[in-house]
C-alpha cells in the first residue's frame, strides 16, 4: 500500500500557506483516523501505524505547517497551537469526514486536546501520545535549545549520528529504524549539506515563553482536557521527561478519565514503529470503547 502525497490551503494572519499531508487507504472510506507528529517530526513518523491500519481506516498525516514539505509561516511567533488547530481544521473540512479518530504525539497531542475539546467537534477517539496539561519545564528547556540549532553535516551518517543522539530518549531500535527515522526528517540544501527538514524559527516562540506565561497555558490547556468527553488512551514512556508519571494518573482521575499505557524503557517519546507498542493503538481503535 502507497501514500498519496495532497496539500491543503490554510490561513495565518500573515497570508496562506499550504499544509501537506499523507493519506493512505480507500480515500472515499469514512472512516478517517488522523495522526499528528512532535514538534520536530513529520508525517512519515506514521508510516508503520498507517500501513497496519489503512484497511480499516484512511490514515492522513499532515505535515504541521514549518515542518517537511509544508509551508512556512511569515512570522514564527504563529508556530503555536491556536495555529494548528486552525489548519487542522482546514484539513477536516477537506477531508469531509462526519468524524475521525485522532492520533497525536506530543506537540500532535496538545493540537488534538485542543480540537477534542471544541463544542460540536468531529473527534471520537483520541491517542495522546506522551502528552499532557502539565507540561515538564526542564523538558521544554531541553526541547527549545536543541530546536533552534542551524546544524549542518557533510555527510548523511553524521546527521543520522546527530539525530540518533537528540532522540536517544524514543527508546531502543534497530539500526534500519534509526536510519529512516532519521532520513525522514532531514534534506540536502543547495551546498549538498544534510539538514533538518523544519523551519528553525519554530524556536522563537518556545524561547519567548515566561513561567508566567507557561501557568496560563497550563491553565488553559487543563480546561481544555476536562472538556473531552470521548475515549481516551493516554501512552506514556516509563522514562519521560516531559510527562511525569503524577501528571498521568492525574489525567486518568479528571477530563475523560484516559486509560494508561506505559512502556518500559522509552521516554519521550514512544515512536510507535515497534509492533508491541502499534498493537496498543490497534486494539484502543479497533476494539476499546
């Protein structure tokens, strides 16, 4: 089974731009699941999960717009939430499905938190992969520094190296694992140099973040999760950072009460090309009400 590569036209303040996406299955099947990468990632992130379920449903995986072969805004202080859940929207309204599933991962998960716990919103089941209201904030130091970085390798196995090492907390993988999640999120600029597939401006936003800024959005995004009413599955890496264990149970006690699955031996976050971990998202859709 091939992905069909689409784009859709969105809006920002400063103009439009378009948002790619991949979508695999039958495209007239109304059963739509919808899978939203981290910050940093892209839609190839999903290829394993798309190709175990594109006969039950169709499978889009959009590109957030600065990342992969998406757009990029005009000013970057746009690379925030309110953003995505905008695009996303324009994504739903092309897609023309009464109702998806939703897959999020990380920054993927905050968008559909957001979007799950809209009045009238078209979202039935949710996977938030690695991801909460309360949000670590040494992880998010540690995510902003690293994000901002204009790294560039001369060789394509010293970018692999580089993006092995910044990811070293997804846990253990075989070395072909590693090399596509590699080669998914990384390109050659016009001096034949291997770097990342993203706009760097996604940092500015992250780096103009206050602790009193950060208390608002943790307020704001706590009453986004006790507005969710459909099934939840939260997945959690044993060894996150960035959700803490407290924030999970938590999260299993208020909003929609998520069920929790942790994996032993991976933080942040669990990349979900391991079958053990594809098969936890395939029973919840498929099976779990």
């Amino acid at each position: 089974m091939q992905a069909r590569r689409k784009s859709v036209q969105c809006i920002s303040p400063t103009g439009l731009h378009a948002m790619s996406y991949k979508e695999w299955g039958d495209p007239l099947n109304p059963k739509v699941l919808v899978c939203v990468h981290g910050v940093t990632r892209v839609a190839e992130d999903f290829d394993s999960l798309a190709v175990a379920l594109c006969d039950e449903y169709r499978v889009v995986c959009p590109d957030v717009v600065g990342r992969g072969y998406s757009g990029r805004l005009r000013n970057p202080m746009h690379y925030q939430i309110p953003q995505y859940v905008s695009d996303m929207v324009s994504l739903l309204a092309r897609l023309d499905a009464e109702t998806v599933h939703w897959f999020g991962t990380s920054m993927g998960g905050l968008i559909g938190m957001s979007l799950a716990s809209l009045p009238d919103n078209p979202i039935k089941k949710l996977i938030l992969n690695d991801v909460g209201p309360v949000l670590n904030p040494d992880a998010l130091v540690r995510i902003g520094d690293y994000i901002g970085q204009d790294v560039r390798f001369d060789s394509f196995e010293e970018a692999e190296a580089y993006i092995k090492a910044i990811s070293i907390s997804f846990g253990p993988h075989s070395e072909a694992q590693w090399e596509k999640l590699a080669r998914d999120v990384l390109r050659q600029n016009e001096q034949g140099q291997w770097v990342r597939h993203y706009d760097l401006g996604l940092a500015q936003p992250i780096k103009a973040s206050t602790p009193e800024l950060a208390a608002i959005a943790q307020t704001m995004l706590w009453a986004a999760y006790d507005a969710i009413s459909c099934p939840t599955l939260l997945v959690r890496g044993a060894k996150s950072d960035l959700l803490t264990a407290e924030s999970a149970q938590a999260m299993t006690q208020r909003g929609p009460r998520a069920r929790l699955v942790e994996f032993a031996g991976v933080g942040h976050a669990p990349t979900f090309v391991q079958s053990e971990q594809i098969a936890v998202a395939v029973d919840f859709l498929l099976n779990q009400e």
